[in-house]
C-alpha cells in the first residue's frame, strides 16, 4: 500500500471538485511562474533564435564534446581509483592490527570531513608548486589534482559502504572460512569483500553518481571539463550584446542530468535484479547516496527503514 | 601555527561566513523540504508531479551548475544587483531542499499506517492529517538523515567561497595566493569544518535524545 493513499480517503464528489479546482490552481501557479522566467529571459534575449543558433557552430560543438569528454575521462579515473581506495582502506578498517586500523580510521575521518573542494584546491596548490619534480605537464596539474582529490573522498566514502556491508554479512560465513582453514587474507578477499561488493552495490553506484556530480567541482581549478567550457563560452560568446548563459546552462544542464540518470538507472536496475535472487544477504536500496553520510559516525547506511522510492 | 595567529580575523571571517551561508540554507531548505515532500504525498496530481520533477532535476544536478545559474541567471530573472551571499544561500537551499524532501518522505512512510488511517477516520483533512498526525511522528525518524544532510550542506557551502563569498575556502584560497604554506592552511581549514560538523551532530544527537519517546 502506498503511503499516498492512505494520507487521504478516495475523494467523494465534492472533495473531486475541490481538487480539480486545486489542480487548475496548482498547475496555474507553476505554469504562471514558469512563464514569468521565460518573459523575464525572452526579454533580455535569451530565447532569441540567434542565441541558440550557436549550437549550429561547429566550434562551440567540438567544445562541448570535449568537456564532455574530459569530464567522463576525470570521472572514469577517479571512479576507478576511489574504489580501489575504498577497497584497501575498508579491509585496513577492519584490520586487526591497530595501527593499520588507526591510520584508516583518521585518514576516512579527515577527508570525509574535510569539503571536497578544498581537498582539490589543496592538493592543485601543491602540484602547481611541485611541477617540476612531479613530472606535470600543462592540464595535467588540474587533471590529477581532480582525480586524487575525487579519490581521497569517495574512497574514503566507499570504504565506509563497504565497511557496513562487510558487518552485514553473516558471521557464519567467516567462521566457516576459517574452519576450512583460510587466512585472515583469504577469508576477506575471497568471503567477505565479494558479498559485500555484492549486496552494497546499489549504494556503490548511487556514490559513483556523486563523483560523477563532483568532477564539476574541476571548474575551481581551471580543468576544461564540460561545466568549465560550458562557462568559457558563455563568458566569449556574444550574440545580440548578450551572453548566451540561459541557453549554454539548459544544454549542459541536460548532459548532466542525463548521465547521472543514466548511472541512477542502473543502480536501480541492480538492485531490482539483487531483489530477484533468493541468496546470499540482502542487496541495499539504491538511491540512499551515502553522500550525505555523517562525517563522524556511521549510522549504519545499510537503509533499515523502509527506503523511498527513487524516481 | 602562525597563519592562524597572524590571520586570526580573516579565519574567524571565514568561519562565521561558514556558519552563516550553512544556516540560512539550511533554513531555506528545511522549509522548501518539508513544502515540496508535501506536494509529493498530496491527493493533488500536478503538485506530485511538480515534487517530483523538482527533486530527480535538483537530485542529479552538480552543486556547481546550480551556482551558475544562481549567479548568471537568477539575476537576469529577478533584479540584479542580489548579493552573492543571497545567490549562494539559493543554490545551497535548493539543492539541499531535494534531499530533504526525500528524507522527510521517506520519515513520512515509517509512520504506522494506522495513524493516518486513524486521522481519516474521525474526519481530519489531509492538511490536519499531515500537520497534526503525521509530520509530528515522522520528525523522530527524519533527524538522524537531516543530521548527514546538513554535515553535507556544511562542506557543500564551501563551493560558495568559489563564487566570492567569504568563507572559509573563500579565506584558504586568499591566504595561499598570498604564499603561506599551504599544509598548514589546510590544517587550521580541516580543524574548522571539524568543529562544524561535530557541533551539528551533537546537536542532533541532543534533539534525537529529546525526541526519542517509547513508541
């Protein structure tokens, strides 16, 4: 039963009419606010047919395909790298030795808490100081600042989904590992880490989702991804003695929604599939990003609650 | 140690910019939230689907482009002239208002399907069951999400400073460009967010106490 229905009985003739007349009054209003924005653009130029004829611009495409591609090249190196990290930093969490154990722990909670813009720009300072020995050539700096600093974080954030899904597989599958005689090593890489990939994966791409969101945040430090040329050229292009920023921010809007529904989808498509199978441990909800995950503690991501449906 | 005694009021600037930006989009949000996961439960079609449109297109939106159009294109809209803490308090709410809502609905389905049921039968409206019923019960299962989702808007705030608003990656990035080491800055920046984000967990720890009732 879906909660919506139960919030309000099946309306009767009166309560129908009321509703249609809140339905016309409803879609009135944001109608009316939608058109308010459109004159309010339409009269500053924005819609003219010239200003978005520079689509038309061999130019302008070359410099959208190219942010976009610099964006998917940051994201698919970082997304790589990040859940590498998380890998090695949950299994150095859950280690026995405590050092290995603290180091972990600090380094998950430092970079958690820290913005990932910062990072960014911390390490980008540090690359463009140390240019010379790091062996950095032209975008390079930004590239790699971009990428460590997406990897520092979502793989600190990953380790921690990874950590809860470890905890949630049952403490009979370890014990029987180690009655068959496996090494701690073993009975990780082979038992444990599996399962939880398995049954976090969901919340594992709701986080590569963020990261994807997060490569924008390259912008700052200058990488030509495609929010940066979206900007650029908005910032050069003149039509009419205006600058096309509503048309330029519509078109990579869309790119960017459109990708990261892309990965939403096929977390959801996942998770319907984990569903469906009768064994191993529960697959996680998607769409609950752990993006938003405490920075100290972590209350369990594992959703307990009945988790909303994504859209 | 001594960026931070020598700039002590850049970085006590920087904090309070912070704290502020973090609040009054925190506020935004939590009213816009609560508004919007109403919509999203109403008996009402085009404000369901206005709910959500709002929440998949604000959801899988870079925080960044939000402060493009909160910059470039708001202005043109609305008069320009807004100052920038304005726009960047817009963008954060916005954003933010997208994962309240979801967290505030999601509240909404942990509560017991006969309290609203209950509400209906002795004649309560959806605004009175709402209101009076169900928001009040679901507040207990929202906080500890909220607790997260403001610890995110807090690190978010810092793509403010990015767009000339002084706070404090707005003051990291003056006083690196001014050439002091930049591990220390980063340290005194870390510290800073630290303080915010423990500060706004044990606040909600405290709330979370307070509102925990046997149910």
């Amino acid at each position: 039963m879906s909660s919506s229905s139960v919030l309000y009985d099946a309306p009767g003739p009166k309560t129908r009419v009321r509703n249609r007349i809140y339905t016309v009054a409803g879609s009135l209003a944001v109608l009316g606010a939608l058109v308010f924005v459109v004159l309010r653009l339409n009269d500053k130029g924005q819609f003219a047919p010239e200003m978005w004829n520079i689509f038309n611009n061999a130019g302008v495409r070359t410099n959208i395909r190219d942010g976009v591609l610099m964006t998917l090249q940051a994201f698919a190196v970082g997304a790589v790298l990040s859940l590498v990290l998380g890998v090695l930093l949950a299994v150095g969490r859950l280690s026995d030795h405590k050092p290995v154990r603290w180091f972990a722990t600090g380094f998950i909670e430092l970079f958690r808490a820290v913005p990932l813009l910062i990072t960014i720009y911390v390490l980008w300072v540090l690359f463009l100081a140390n240019r010379g020995t790091l062996g950095f050539s032209g975008e390079g700096t930004q590239f790699w600042a971009l990428v460590i600093g997406l990897t520092v974080y979502n793989g600190s954030v990953q380790a921690e989904v990874l950590r809860a899904g470890i905890n949630a597989v049952p403490k009979g599958q370890s014990e029987a590992a180690y009655a068959l005689g496996m090494r701690k090593a073993q009975v990780m890489l082979t038992v444990l880490v599996p399962q939880a990939v398995r049954s976090m994966l969901p919340t594992i791409i709701s986080q590569l989702v963020v990261t994807l969101k997060d490569t924008s945040l390259g912008y700052v430090i200058t990488y030509q991804e495609l929010l940066f040329a979206i900007r650029q050229m908005a910032g050069n292009i003149t039509v009419n003695e205006e600058n096309p920023y509503v048309p330029m921010i519509i078109v990579g809007g869309a790119i960017y929604v459109a990708m990261c529904l892309l990965l939403s989808a096929l977390a959801n498509w996942i998770e319907r599939r984990g569903r469906r199978a009768k064994t191993g441990i529960d697959v996680a909800g998607a769409g609950e990003p752990v993006t938003a995950a405490d920075a100290l503690e972590v209350a369990d991501p594992v959703p307990g609650g009945p988790a909303g449906r994504q859209n | 140690m001594n960026v931070l005694l020598d700039h002590l009021p850049e970085f006590r600037d920087g904090f309070l910019g912070t704290l502020s930006i973090t609040a009054a989009s925190a506020a935004l949000a939590l009213v816009l939230g609560i508004l919007i996961a109403g919509f999203r439960v109403s008996p009402i079609p085009p404000l369901r689907a206005f709910g959500t449109g709002w929440v998949m297109l604000l959801r899988n939106t870079p925080l960044t482009l939000l402060f493009l159009v909160a910059f470039f294109v708001v202005p043109q809209i609305l008069f320009p002239g807004t100052s920038p803490f304005m726009l960047a308090t817009l963008a954060l709410g916005f954003y933010t208002s997208s994962f309240v809502c979801e967290a505030v609905r999601s509240g909404i389905n942990t509560v017991p399907l006969g309290q609203a049921e209950a509400a209906r039968s002795i004649g309560m409206t959806f605004l009175q069951t709402l209101r009076l019923i169900i928001l009040p019960q679901a507040t207990r299962t929202v906080v500890p999400p909220l607790s997260s989702i403001f610890i995110a808007l807090t690190k978010n705030s810092a793509v403010a400073g990015a767009f000339s608003n002084t706070e404090l990656f707005n003051i990291s990035k003056l006083l690196s460009d001014r050439g002091f080491a930049i591990g220390w800055i980063f340290l005194w920046i870390a510290l800073a967010y630290l303080i915010i984000t423990f500060a706004i967990s044990g606040l909600f720890r405290l709330l979370e106490r307070r509102l925990e009732v046997a149910r």
